[in-house]
C-alpha cells in the first residue's frame, strides 16, 4: 500500500493477513485501514490453507465488517501448483465459493467478492451472488473467451449489479482481456456497470 497514498485519483489498496494468526490478524487488519488507508483484504483460501467458513475466523471477519471495506476471496481452482504431483500440495477444495455463503450469512453487512469465475463451481458461485444481496463476483484470472457461458448469462441479466471487472494482470494482460470480452454478447447497458458503477458501490466511492 506504500505507493497507493501518493496516487490516490488512480489506486485504491487492498491488504493481506494471515487468518492463522488469529488476534494478531484482527490487528493487523485495523493498523492496515487506520494507518494506510487499505479498502479491502484480498484472501486465497487454498494458499493460505483455511476453510473461510470455521467460526474461527469470524473475530477477522467482524473487524473488517466494522471497517466498512469489503473482503475479496479467491475462488475456484488455482493454476498455481497445476499438473505438479499432489497440485504442490494446495487443495481446490478450501475455495469452494459454497464456503462463503455460510460467511456472507452471517455477516450481512460484510461485503464479499467472490474472485474469479469459480471453476468448477460456477453455478453454485451463480446462485450465491443472486441469494445474497452482499456478494459479488470479479472477473479476473480468466480470459473471457472462456467465461462459462450460463455466467455470461447471468452477468447481462440478473447478475448486472453484481459483476465486476478484473484482468489478473500480468498473468493476463489487460489488453487481451478487453479485446475477448469484446466478443462477448455483452447488452451496451450492461458494460458500464461491469467496468466501472458496480465497483464504485461495492468500494463505497461517491462519484
């Protein structure tokens, strides 16, 4: 977040804990929004080896509720340890987006992204979204070309609130993302929403 202050017109931070660290976490999550002004806390439940859902957790989850930010959480299966013996050892099971709709449950006022198409559990992720009025869905770390197309669906439809822009960059450049989301059968109304108004809610940004 060292940089983000000084460019504050075009970078908004997010933070990282470690939930394992119980106490120190919920700490940590205050200095990070207190002292460097974070918007939100990024999680990789199958990096970081949690259940997002163990009541354990929920301390963490209340000191960013009581923050007002949102917090993000990878979903779906992670190239990273791919067609390595045992996947490196990272188990896809931890991000099973299923896993946080017990959390958005219970925490209402906990704005929750589900990031990534949650292959292979995007209708699940689908369903998530449209029951709870608190979760969204980023579109990062997969080229639109292969966007599941009932999510496509969703996302011009009942989903049009709900879905926001992401390219994972540098793992996928943005210009590429851009260029096959074009080739997506995208309603004109809709694109604002994606790129730019639905994350101006979900940040909290009056514009």
């Amino acid at each position: 977040a060292g940089g983000a202050p000084r460019h504050n017109d075009v970078l908004i931070p997010f933070g990282s804990v470690d939930p394992w660290q119980g106490k120190a976490a919920v700490r940590r999550v205050h200095r990070l929004v207190d002292q460097y002004g974070v918007k939100g806390f990024k999680f990789h439940p199958s990096m970081q080896g949690f259940e997002p859902n163990d009541r354990q957790f929920y301390p963490l989850y209340e000191a960013i509720t009581e923050a007002g930010v949102p917090a993000l959480f990878h979903t779906g299966q992670t190239g990273i340890g791919a067609g390595l013996p045992g996947g490196h050892g990272i188990k896809l099971r931890y991000s099973d987006p299923m896993l946080l709709d017990d959390v958005a449950a219970d925490f209402p006022d906990l704005t929750v992204i589900m990031a990534h198409p949650s292959v292979p559990w995007v209708d699940s992720q689908i369903s998530i979204a449209t029951h709870k009025a608190n979760v969204f869905i980023d579109l990062s770390g997969w080229s639109p070309k292969y966007f599941p197309p009932q999510l496509v669906k969703a996302a011009n439809s009942m989903l049009r609130g709900k879905v926001l822009f992401g390219s994972d960059f540098p793992v996928i450049q943005v210009d590429r993302w851009m260029k096959d989301f074009e080739n997506l059968d995208i309603k004109p109304e809709v694109t604002p929403l994606i790129f730019k108004q639905n994350a101006l809610r979900v940040l909290g940004i009056k514009h």
